[in-house]
C-alpha cells in the first residue's frame, strides 16, 4: 500500500467540506473508504483519483456547489 490513510476531517479540509458531509457520502458508498472495524479511513490516492473522475464526467457521487468543486 502506498502513502498513509487520512482522516475524515483531513479528507474534509482536503476538500473544502465539513467533516460531517465526509461521513455521509461514507455511509453512501459515494467516496472511496477504507472500512477498519467501526473506523473509516481514506487513501490519498484514492480520493485524487476520484477527484479525476468527477471532474471528468465519469465519477459518481456528488460534491456540493459550495465547496466550488462540482463543474
């Protein structure tokens, strides 16, 4: 495995969201998570790529207009 994962609220000031919103779109299935027991984490990488994918079209999940991150 490459790089360390991050937290909720790391994830959440990477992203310009509340730490809240991070949890939620956990729960969806709408950000990419890593599940350790009753602990959510997140891979970096993971999250950027997915960041790609949103920006081009081909992601799923929804990223709010205030956080200036949806097109």
């Amino acid at each position: 495995m490459n790089g360390s994962l991050m937290s909720a609220g790391e994830v959440a000031d990477l992203l310009g969201v509340p730490v809240s919103w991070v949890y939620e779109q956990s729960r969806r299935g709408g950000i990419p998570t890593v599940t350790l027991g009753r602990y959510r984490r997140y891979r970096r990488e993971a999250i950027e790529h997915w960041l790609e994918d949103l920006e081009k079209g081909t992601g799923t999940g929804a990223l709010p207009r205030a956080a200036g991150l949806n097109a």
